[in-house]
C-alpha cells in the first residue's frame, strides 16, 4: 500500500475534510459555477481544441477564452500540449468530467 492509499484510507474514517482539500473541492466548483467555463470544459470533454476553434464553437471571443483557460489550467481542470505555433487545450480530470456530466443530467433530468 503506497502513501495514497493510506490517505485516502484515513480520510474515510474522518468526520471532517482536511482543510487542503477542502480548497481544492471548493475552488473546484467556483472554476465549474460559470457558464463560459462550463461551455468550454464541455467542449474539452468531446475533443483537443486550440484557443481559436474554442472561440469559433462557442462563439466567444479568443481573449475570453485565453482568459477563461488560464483559470481552468489553474485548477488543473485543463491541460496543454503545444503543436508547432499551436497549442491544444485538453482536459485533464475524468472526476470533474464525471461531476460536470452528472451535474448535466441531473439538470436535464424530471
Ligand atoms: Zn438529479
């Protein structure tokens, strides 16, 4: 059993979040309570976009998109790979693509 494992282990038995990753929960969902975000993080989901096809899809200006990336790869929500001059933003999370797909259905949902 490697170190992960006994904290996750240990965090099962505790009554109460330790602060770091009460933090990181809860900066969590500030990144996913905007609609731009969350349209981008969508987007991220189906397939690699750079800035500009990000821009094109959704119909947003590219600074908004830069702008809205860099929060998002703060929260290490997206990830980057540069391609020759361009770069193509990925998402980097299968929990959060989990959170924000059951956040949808549950929107969708009677
Ligand atoms: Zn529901």
């Amino acid at each position: 059993m490697d170190e992960k494992d006994i904290n996750i282990q240990s965090n099962q038995t505790e009554q109460d979040l330790d602060e770091e990753t009460l933090f990181v929960v809860s900066q969590t969902f500030k990144a996913l309570g905007d609609k731009t975000r969350i349209r981008i993080l969508h987007l991220l989901f189906q397939k690699e976009c750079s800035v500009n096809e990000i821009a094109d899809i959704l119909d947003l200006r590219q600074s908004t998109v830069s702008h809205q990336l860099r929060f998002l790869k703060n929260v290490r929500l997206v990830k980057y790979r540069r391609a020759g001059t361009t770069i193509y933003y990925s998402h980097d999370d299968e929990h959060v693509i989990n959170v924000l797909e059951q956040m949808i259905a549950h929107a969708r949902h009677t």
